[in-house]
C-alpha cells in the first residue's frame, strides 16, 4: 500500500527532454519546410528581379548588370502590351465563365443520382489530367476535321484544320481550354462552401415555405458568397500565369494573338534563351496574381470571422 | 357538417391534390434536369480523351487498329521512359512535400500565429513558375545537380508543398484536439504524440494530400521542360517530343494521353470527398 | 378536430453497407387542437425522424400524414404551415434577427407593413424586440432559442414542432423555461409536438406523451397514465426517477415505485405485501430519503430502491434488514419474457 503513494508522486526521473517541449518542437518542425522554401522560392524570387536587371542569356550566363534596360525595352514594345491586354481578356471571360460552368457542376457533384460512381471521375479529368497532355488532346480534337469540335469550326467558316491561323478562334480555343480545365477544380472548391451551410439551416428555409428559387437567392447564395469568391480568385490566378496551354495548344499564335505575360516571358526566357528578358515580363507579370491573393485573404478573412 | 364546410373542404383538398401534383411534376422536371447536366458534364470534361479513344479504335487506310496503336506507343516511343520518370519524380516529390508538409502544417495549426504564416505560404503558392523559372534555370546550370530527374524532384515540391500545408491545416483543425491531449496526459511526450497519435489519426487525409501532390508534380509543365529536358516527364515529353509525326502517331499518343489521365481521375475521385470535407472544415456530407 | 395525424408510418433507410434501418415501423399518432404532445424515447428511437417526416423533410416510405383532416403525403414542406424549431436552431447566419422572424412571412407574400407587425408581436410574445436589429452570431443560447421560436411562430403556423426545445438551455433555468413554453402555448392554443429524451422534461411539458422506443410506439397517454398504468417493463423504468423497481418471480416481473416501497408500519395491514428489505445504504435527496437494498420473499433476491418523503423520521441505518411492505394496488405485473403487462397474481403475505 506504501507504493501507491509512491506511484502518485510526479514521475520526477524523467524531466521530459526536447521531444516534449512545445516551443522547440514547433521549431524542428516548421524549419525544414521554412528553409526548402526560402532556398527555393524567396531567394529565387530576389534573383528573378536581380536577373531582370541584367542581360543575362542562356549562351551568355556570367552576370552584368545592365539597369532597368530590359524592363524599358518589355514596356516598349508592342508584343507585351498585347500580351498584358490577352492575359486580362482571357483571365476575365475564363473567371466568369468557370464561376457559372462550376456552380452548376458543384451541384451535380453533391447530388445522390444513379451513375454517379462513373460521372464523378469522368468530371474529375480536366482538374487531373495534365494541362500539358489535354491542351495535346484538344489540339487533336480541334484538328481532326471529322470530329465534333471540327464541325463547329467549319461551321464558324473556318477551312479544315486551319483553326489555329484564325486569331479570334484561336483565342475563344485558349478560353475554351481554360474553362473546361479549371471547372472541376472551382466546382469542389464551391461544392465544399455548399456543404458548409448546416443542412438544419436549409432545412429550416424549406419549412418556412421558401420555394427553390427564394431559397437559392436568399439562403444558398449569401452563405456560398465567401466560397464562390474564393473560387472566382483561384481560377483568376491560375489562368492569368497559367504557360502551359498556350505553349501546347497555339504557342503564342497566330502571330502573337495568344500570348499571354506568362507565355511571353516564358517563351523569351526558357525557348529564346534571354533569361533577363524573361524575368523582367514575369515580374511586370506578378501583380496580377498578388492582387488575386490579397482579395483571397479578405474574402477568408471576412470567412473566419462570422 | 353544414353544407357550405363542405363544399370548402372540398375545395382545400382539391387545392391539396393541385399543389401536390405541381410537387410531383417539379421533382421530376428537377430529376430529369440532374440527368441531362450529370451526362452533358461527363461528355464535356471527358470530350478530348473519348476522341482521342475513338480515333484509336477506328480503321484508317494504312493503319492496322488499336493494337497497332499501343504497339506503336510501347515500343517505338520513349513514352514508357516517360511513364518511369513520371512515377519516380512524383513519388519523390510526393514522399518530401509530405515530409516537410505534415511537421509544418501541425506546428501552424497548434500555434496562434499560424494564420499569418498560413497567408504567407498561400502568397508562395500563388508565385507563377514562369516567374521562378529563369532564376532556376540559371542556378541549377551552375550548382544543381543538372539535367536530370533530381532536378525536379528538388524544385516540384516548390507548387505542392504550401498546398499540402493548407490542406493538411484544415484537416488538422477539423481533427478533435482532446484525442492527442489525453495522449499527452497518459504519458506520451508531444513528439510521440504527433507520431503514434496524430498522424495515424490523419492517415485518410494524408491519402488524400498524396494524391494531390502527385497530381500537381505530374501536371508541371513549365519546370519539367526548362529544368530537365533530356529526362522529359509524360507532361514535358507527350508535347514537345512526339507531338510532331503524322497522324498514326498522333492516334498513339491520344491512347497515351488517356492512360496517364485515367488513373489520376480514378485516385482523385477516391479522396475526392475528403478534399471537399477538408475544404469546408466539416464532417464529411457527401457520403453516407 | 385533429390537427396532425398520421397513420401506419414506417420509414426505411439505407444504412451503410445496404443494410436497412426502420426508424419508424408502425407509427400511428394523432394530436388535438391546443394540446402538447411530448415524444419521449432513447436517443435512436425515431423522434425526429416523426417530427421531421410531419414537417415534410422527410417522405415516409409507408403511412399517411395528415394535418387538418387533409392528407400531405407529397407535398412539399412549404404549403405544410408547420413552425419547426431544431436543436442547432439554425437561425439564418446572413441575415438579422428581424431578417429570420421575417423570412417566412416573405415566402408567403405577407405585405411589408404586415410583416412588421408580425415579426414584432412574435419578438414581442418571446421577449426579445430589443435584439431585432442584431445578427445571430452574436446572441447568447437562450436568445437563439427565443429567436428560433418567434421565427417558427411568426405565420402562426397550425401546428409547432420543436425538436429538443430545451437542450441548449442551463440546467438552473430548464424549469423556468419549461413554464414559459408552456404558458406560451396555452395562451396562443396551438398545437405543439415536442421531442425530447428527458423524460422528467416530457412528464413536466407534454398534456400527453408518446413514448417511442426502435421506431414503435410503446403507449401514448397523460404522464400520470404513464408513470401509474406503464404498459410495459421500457415505459415503466423509462419513466421515474428512480425508476420502478422489477422483482421476478417465476415467469412474472413484479413491478412497484421507489414511493410505494415504506417500512411495514407505515401502510395499513389490509392488501398490503411485505418483505423484508436488506439496507445496504442511504442517500439524502432535497429531503427524502433514497434507501438501496434488496428484497427477498416475494421472489427472487432483488436490488431495490425505496422513497421515504421527507415526513416520515423512522430511523434506518445501513446493514439493517427490516420489513418493508407494498400497497397491494400499487403492484403492476409484467410478463417476465416480453415485458407485457399481465394479470395479477396472488402473492402471499
């Protein structure tokens, strides 16, 4: 009976070593992903605008600074203006467009129907796929003169496989692509706000005698706002600096009349080789996402506090 | 019953039969219109890969059918040694943004400053590659290991990792703290805690993630083409390697292009209500 | 007249893995105008799955529901004019206090001017005009539930249905609030169907309860036909605390309240049905004594509670045995395998 006391004594052996202490554990943990990501995104970062500042090329690596030349030269010229006017057109009809493709897919991925097991992956490809491999399938699908993206080409009065030489079809095919790929990717981040609303709410809104269309516009709608915004900036952001399609689908053409800031300054950096060129569009590029960013923390923000 | 209550009884139930009539045709209508956008959807978003399996299995002059195609695919393409850098660069790259994310994402979410930090890796998501490539580009010629699938493995997880710990945040918060508190209380040190309690309990959710970030390192374009061209990924290596040929290889290709994106839908579609529950930071409603 | 009926009622989930589960199997129920029905049960047992199938959320898979003489089946909630208060109360996060009392009055086209007035007289009736021009987010539990109420009653609907009205409310002030509800109904004689699992709170609340228990209904009846005539061995140990002790014997449960069970002296010797009774301990609840032993005798040896009102002094001390006795009117007999009641059996002594 003497060893029961004993035993409800604080174990005063073991002190607790580093394993339990808050403050330094929260350290270890948080140092490798703090340094990873300071040696691969911040500094890089610094040195994007430090090469900016330089003439530096593929062929001719070493350093020298050379001033604000390439930035004077990029705001120059025609192609960039171009590019900064496709960028804006393309991120605002793609924004819009996958907002209202992506409410309706939201609700399809919430509803219980029949066949739902085969039309929740087939829905899930564009978000899944790389971008690079589908801009590929779709440059087939738009060139086979017997399919049905060929047909609506030809009826548009477009000649056979000849789509990517007209500039206005060229950029309604970029959007289209955009679309179709962030659709899904906006649906489950609006299909997550939908589910957030507590179902007694809802619930509540039927026995009150609301009908379907009251019911979306005053209960639904104010409580999905926060996640619809959400998703409006995320597509917004991931189109505005998005490469990959345009260098798969059109590559710029025809004649620059899809180029976006992205494509632009990743064409002159890793296809040209003028990597000071390059860095200089992309970082005249980097307020478009930043401001992206800041209405995102406003919108989770306003979120977090109801 | 006088003769006037009745005939309003009558008539409020005739009313009755109206309304729920007009209920019974407003529930189908909305059935049916479910169907149709359920069906459109699948054919919309799957569109380029059921043509590119069409025009796989139709018979052109001069070209002898679907198993010609995979032949062709399999053993005159480098497209399995895209396959083999693909599976070895994102397992990779899967394996460290879990590593560097799960520490990271459970030290912010048990610390109050943890929003601040929380913004500033969404600010580093949203960094465009483009962007970033120049300066890679030009450091990993100089002190990188090369040309070489290495090379991603170091710079992918640079797009998964602050998605992984956004993600891994929700998670974790909608994850009850008093389970790894009574570990703590039974004699388990906080990093034993983390270990034994806390990371089995987000088993499901690291499933998830995993398939994310796979995803995402799959789907790099733009690093994968400046960073390692002579070890071209399926992302960098369909488009820019083989999309040239004629047509016959072009059929080939469309069949490479749904083997790739098929799986990665199946994955997706088996963590999918996990992402949405952790998305909205609620139990998951989507099942059940 | 009736306000809610509902006939034959049995509603069939699928459960995970395709099994299937009766919430409701059989359930036939009806209330009157101006009367409060409690549905008492388990949690499990269906309650809101009633509730719910009454206010049109849920469709039941057989049965008929009915309110005012007409039958609802497939109609939608909204042409229902039923009030429905939940347990989250689920008040509209977005919009004001006025915003939610006056939401169901605009799904009906109520004029504005109208509206005001009956979003006042509701707020006014709750106590509550003062938070009109508040946001949910910020009220306290008890302002909720008074919000949840005056939005439920603002279009007077024919019937409430309040899901576990008084959960969220302190223990201290359940009594208070219990009254308040009560007066409310009466004053305004609307028809009121409550679920609750407390069953101090049912016999307290309901002029009539419904016990439920596995989606059947065990009896319906004034809670003093429940706690004196229970039907079966559930409602007799649902109800009562403590509960109603059960002795067997034989293929017989003799069945008797903690406040039945007295010292022999205490109950006139006619009719009466002694046993001695074996002290094991005393507790001391607001004045009454709880007694804990057992019994022996009149079956087989049986832990019991009895009740002695804080009127009677006889001194008791754990470890005594003594002999207790029971009215003989007061014994209820209960089949020993089905929990049914049965007829009495003579028991000597």
């Amino acid at each position: 009976m003497i060893r029961v006391a004993a035993d409800t004594a604080p174990d005063a052996r073991r002190r607790g070593g580093p394993a339990d202490r808050e403050g330094l554990l929260t350290w270890v943990f948080l140092l490798p992903s703090v340094v990873y990501l300071t040696a691969l995104v911040v500094l890089p970062l610094a040195l994007a605008v430090a090469l900016a500042l330089s003439g530096v090329t593929a062929t001719a690596p070493a350093y020298r600074f050379t001033g604000a030349g390439e930035f004077a030269s990029a705001l120059g010229e025609g192609a960039f203006w171009r590019a900064l006017g496709d960028t804006l057109l393309f991120t605002a009809v793609s924004t819009v467009l996958v907002v209202l493709c992506g409410q309706v897919l939201a609700h399809v991925l919430l509803a219980r129907f029949r066949g739902r097991w085969l039309v929740r992956p087939l829905v899930l490809l564009p978000w899944t796929t790389p971008a690079a491999l589908s801009a590929t399938s779709w440059r087939w699908l738009l060139d086979s003169a017997d399919s049905p993206a060929g047909w609506l080409t030809r009826a548009l009065g477009v000649p056979d496989g000849a789509w990517h030489t007209r500039p206005a079809v060229a950029m309604g095919a970029v959007v289209a692509v955009h679309v179709w790929r962030l659709t899904p990717l906006a649906a489950v981040v609006m299909a997550a706000g939908l589910t957030a609303i507590p179902r007694d709410v809802r619930d509540a809104a039927r026995v009150d005698g609301a009908g379907a269309a009251r019911r979306a516009l005053e209960v639904t709608l104010p409580l999905a706002l926060p996640s619809i915004a959400v998703a409006a900036l995320v597509t917004a952001v991931l189109t505005c600096a998005d490469v990959t399609v345009v260098a798969v689908l059109t590559h710029g053409g025809p004649g620059g009349a899809t180029q976006t800031l992205a494509t632009l300054a990743y064409t002159r950096g890793a296809e040209g080789g003028a990597l000071g060129q390059g860095a200089a569009i992309a970082v005249l590029l980097l307020p478009l996402p930043l401001a992206g960013a800041t209405g995102l923390f406003r919108v989770v923000r306003r979120r977090a506090e109801r | 019953m006088s003769v006037t209550g009745g005939l309003a009884a009558r008539t409020a139930a005739r009313e009755l039969a109206r309304q729920r009539r007009r209920h019974t045709v407003r529930h189908v209508l909305a059935r049916s219109v479910l169907y149709v956008l359920a069906a459109g959807a699948s054919v919309l978003c799957a569109a380029p890969f059921l043509w590119g399996v069409v025009t796989a299995f139709r018979s052109y002059p001069g070209d002898a059918g679907v198993g010609a195609h995979v032949r062709l695919l399999l053993r005159s393409t480098p497209f399995p040694v895209f396959v083999a850098n693909t599976l070895l660069a994102g397992a990779l790259v899967t394996a460290v943004t879990l590593l560097l994310a799960l520490p990271a994402a459970y030290a912010l979410t048990r610390r109050r400053w943890g929003g601040a930090v929380g913004r500033a890796l969404a600010v580093l998501a949203l960094v465009p590659s483009a962007l970033l490539m120049p300066p890679l580009s030009w450091t990993a010629g100089a002190l990188g290991p090369g040309d070489s699938v290495w090379t991603l493995v170091l710079v992918q997880p640079t797009i998964t990792v602050p998605v992984a710990v956004l993600l891994l945040g929700g998670f974790l918060r909608a994850a009850p703290a008093d389970i790894e508190e009574q570990a703590l209380v039974d004699g388990h040190s906080r990093l034993a805690a983390f270990l034994r309690v806390v990371v089995p309990q987000l088993a499901p959710a690291i499933a998830a993630v995993a398939v994310l970030a796979f995803t995402l390192a799959a789907g790099d374009f733009v690093y994968a083409r400046a960073l390692a061209p002579a070890h071209p990924t399926v992302a960098a290596g369909i488009p820019t390697r083989l999309a040239h040929g004629g047509a016959p290889l072009w059929r080939s290709l469309q069949l490479g292009v749904v083997l790739v994106a098929v799986p990665l839908a199946v994955a997706a579609d088996l963590v999918l209500g996990r992402i949405i529950a952790a998305s909205a930071g609620t139990a998951d409603r989507t099942k059940a | 007249m009736k306000v809610v009926e509902v006939r034959g009622l049995v509603k069939v989930y699928e459960g995970p893995g395709k099994k299937h589960v009766r919430a409701l199997d059989g359930v036939d129920l009806a209330t009157a105008r101006s009367e409060c029905l409690v549905l008492l049960g388990p949690p499990g047992s269906g309650k809101t799955t009633l509730l719910r199938t009454i206010a049109g959320l849920e469709s039941p898979t057989h049965g008929e529901v009915h309110l005012g003489g007409h039958l609802v089946n497939g109609l939608p909630p909204r042409i229902r004019r039923v009030g429905l208060v939940v347990p989250s109360y689920a008040l509209y996060p977005h919009k004001t206090v006025r915003g939610n009392i006056e939401f169901p009055l605009k799904a009906e086209h109520t004029p504005r001017a109208m509206r005001e007035r009956k979003a006042r007289w509701a707020a006014d009736l709750l106590g509550i005009p003062h938070l009109l021009g508040r946001r949910p987010g910020r009220l306290s539990v008890d302002e909720r539930r008074r919000v949840a109420l005056a939005r439920a009653l603002a279009r007077e609907p024919a019937v409430l249905l309040l899901d576990e009205p008084l959960s969220g409310v302190d223990a201290r002030l359940r009594a208070a609030a219990r009254d308040e509800l009560r007066s409310l109904q009466r004053r305004l004689g609307t028809a009121m169907i409550c679920v609750t699992d407390d069953q101090a709170e049912a016999m307290g609340l309901g002029d009539r309860v419904a016990v439920l228990d596995a989606g059947r209904l065990r009896q319906v009846g004034t809670p003093q036909d429940l706690y004196d005539e229970p039907v079966d061995t559930f409602v007799a140990t649902l109800i009562g605390t403590p509960p109603m002790n059960l002795v067997p014997r034989g293929d017989r449960l003799i069945g008797f309240r903690p406040e039945h069970l007295l010292p022999a002296e205490e109950i006139p010797p006619e009719g009466r049905v002694t046993m001695p009774l074996r002290i094991d301990r005393i507790e001391y609840l607001s004045g009454d004594r709880h007694v804990y032993g057992s019994v022996a005798r009149i079956g087989q040896e049986t832990r019991v509670i009895a009740r002695l009102p804080a009127t009677m002094t006889t001194p008791l001390a754990g470890g005594q045995t003594r002999e207790f006795a029971v009215p003989g009117d007061r014994l209820r007999f209960f089949d020993a395998e089905y929990g049914n009641r049965t007829a009495p059996v003579r028991i000597g002594g």
